[in-house]
C-alpha cells in the first residue's frame, strides 16, 4: 500500500517562470465517493494508470496505483466514466521550487490553477513561495474526484479576484478571436436564417431582432430565453434544420471579414500566438474557416463550445484557450464583436476588444477598446499592414 501526501495551494502569478517541464493528464472516476476513489489517468496520450485512493486524513490519504494498457484505459474513460474529464496541464517546477507542481485545468475546470507539494511528513513547515495565496488542502471541493463532478466554475464565482489585464493590447501575448462576425462575415447570414426559422416555428422574430437578442450567443441560450418569455420550446428537429440551413447558406455565400486576413499575417510576422474561441460547435467552425480560406491560419489552434460546458458569457471558453496555448489569462486579448462575448472576457480577467462592425459601439462599450473594422483593430494591436 502506498501514502499520498499532498498540500494544495491557490496561487497567484510569478510560478510560470520556473516551470521546466509540462505533461497533459486527463483523467475520469469510476467512482468519486469521500471515502474512497476509483480514477483512469492518462498522461502525455501515451501513458495510463489505475489509481485507487482511500478516505483523506488531512493531507494524507492511502493510495494504490496500476498500469493499464493505453487501449484500455481510454475505453475505460470513454464508456465507464461520467463526462467531462478533468483534463490539466500539469507544470513542474525547477531551482528552488524544485517539488512543487502546478496543475492549470482547461475543459469543465477552466479557470482553475493549483499548486501541489508532496512531503514525506505533510506536517512538515516548508518556506511557501510568494505566487501560494491560500492553502486548499482540507478544502475538499479541490480534489480532483469532486471537479470531476461539481466542476469550479459551478461554484467558485468570486472566490478570487481576477489578475488585472492588460493596459495596451499592442501588449498581448495572445490574441483570441471570435469567429463569427470577427473572421467570418456570418452574423448577417446567420441571423437571417435564425429568424426565418424562428418565425415559422411560431416566434415571429425580424432580422433585427435576431441580431439584438441572440448575436453571440448559442441555440441554447436561445432556446431558454424563448422558454423564459413563452414557456414554449422550440419543436423537435430545430436545432438540426437550422444547422443544415445555415451550412446551405454559408457554402454559397460565406467571406471572410475584409481585411482580416492581412491582420492575421501581420501578427504571423510579428510572432504574436493566436487562436479561435467560438460558441459555434466544431463542424460550423470547421465549416467557416474552411470556405473562407482562413482555416491555414489557425491549425491546431481552434476551440469551441463543445470544449466546455459553459458558453458565453461565461468565461470558461476563453480560460480554456489560453491554458491550451500556455498563455496567462492577464496577457491575452480577445477580440469579440457580441455583448456575451465581452462579458466573458471581462469574467475572464482579459483584455478586450469589441468589434463594432455590425453590433453597435454603444453596446460594447464594456471592452477596454472598440474598433470599428479591421484598420482600427490593427492600429490596436500595434501592428503595420502593408499597403
């Protein structure tokens, strides 16, 4: 039999610099009971285990722990597991923190950043570095076994400030773009058909309506402000008919937004990272920035809402990116052209653009810039389009 023994720590900013290695864990639960846990982890997509771990005395619990074959393993979350998984990065550090590890969740925990400290003897006094800010150790809302099924951005709404973000955008180290109605011209075409389908389901709904209540928001987010105002639902088959009607309608009009490719080289020649974070599911996206002829740009590099569970404006999607771009909240710039999407930055702790190209300035006026086509979003970036 084998003792874990492990502190657990809230941090702030200053640990990055002395990370030396990263690994990628996702792992799921058989079971999540407090006094006993059943977990798959697999690491790095090549190695996987089996642990078993008993009740929790402090900071010191029993724990017993299997190689599986990697086959295995993944069925075994797959088909055995509730989802999401919790899925992290997880950070060693080096020289004098030499010990300490930092697990950075992305996915259903986005948001969350952990500190752990293993210690033959938990009672141990250690000298704790000054990025530790609380310790969480009895706190059992921080076990992974309990994020796997009350995720932290159910419950941990102002239990931490956010970092303060960036003065200047021309600043980031990453700039997270919207999708629609930012890289692609679809708010017209999707509105268009949103409200056609809306009013021959029997919620008479303009184009303009459409654009005011629901740009930048998701078919869910829809379809619960309908049942809020109506207490009806939206028939059986409407997700799926919208859907096919909107790929219909992008394969034959669908562009880019002019210009948009220009700022995108330039921040390629200046070495800035960028990524996608849309509310649209992965097969629209794909679908956008494929018949745009943007999707080169953002290979490897494209999240959605099915990444999390939580659209805007929540904050999780955006959390979610730059943990999987290696990038602190506080350095990142969302450009965003919807209200949800500005919200969720600013719940993200980020900077933000708003792109009041068809959305009104007024109306974006929570972001820390606003912009009204591409020249000004480049003059805020810092960068130079040639002419």
């Amino acid at each position: 039999m084998g003792v874990e023994t492990e502190r657990k720590f809230l941090v702030g900013r200053g640990w990055r610099e002395t990370v030396v290695r990263t690994r990628e864990v996702r792992q799921g639960y058989m079971s999540a009971e407090p006094e006993r846990a059943v977990r798959v982890r697999i690491t790095d997509g090549a190695e996987a285990v089996l642990t078993v771990k008993g009740p929790r005395d402090g900071a010191r619990r029993a724990e017993f722990e299997y190689p599986v074959p990697l086959a295995d393993a993944e069925e075994i979350l797959a088909r055995l597991c509730p989802q999401p998984l919790v899925q992290k990065k997880r950070h060693y550090l080096g020289g004098r923190f030499d010990g300490w590890t930092v697990d950075e969740f992305y996915g259903s925990n986005a948001g969350l950043v952990l500190a752990e400290l293993d210690a033959e003897d938990a009672a141990d006094v250690v000298d704790l570095p000054e990025w530790v800010t609380e310790e969480v150790t009895t706190d059992p809302r921080y076990d992974n076994a309990s994020l796997h099924g009350r995720p932290y951005p159910t419950w941990a709404a102002g239990t931490a400030p956010a970092p303060r973000p960036l003065r200047d955008p021309a600043d980031a180290d990453l700039v997270i773009f919207d999708n629609d109605g930012v890289l692609v011209d679809s708010e017209p075409i999707a509105n268009r058909v949103l409200a056609a389908l809306l009013t021959e389901a029997g919620f008479p709904t303009s184009y303009e309506d459409s654009v005011r209540r629901y740009m930048g928001g998701t078919l869910d987010r829809v379809r619960a402000m309908l049942r809020a105002e109506t207490g009806r639902e939206l028939p059986t088959g409407f997700t799926a008919h919208y859907r096919a009607r909107l790929i219909e309608a992008f394969e034959r009009d669908l562009r880019p937004v002019a210009g948009m490719a220009e700022v995108l080289r330039a921040l390629t020649r200046r070495g800035t990272p960028f990524c996608v974070a849309s509310s649209s599911p992965r097969d629209r996206l794909a679908l956008g920035l494929r018949v745009t002829g943007l999707a080169s740009f953002f290979e490897g590099r494209v999240y959605c809402a099915d990444d999390v569970t939580r659209g805007k404006p929540a904050p999780d999607l955006f959390l979610h990116a730059a943990v999987r771009m290696g990038v602190d909240r506080a350095h990142a710039v969302v450009v965003e052209d919807s209200v949800p999407g500005v919200d969720a930055a600013m719940a993200a702790g980020m900077t933000s653009i708003g792109y009041a190209a068809l959305t009104p300035a007024d109306r974006l006026s929570a972001a820390t810039r606003v912009v009204r086509d591409t020249a000004g979003l480049a003059v805020e970036l810092g960068l130079t389009i040639p002419g």
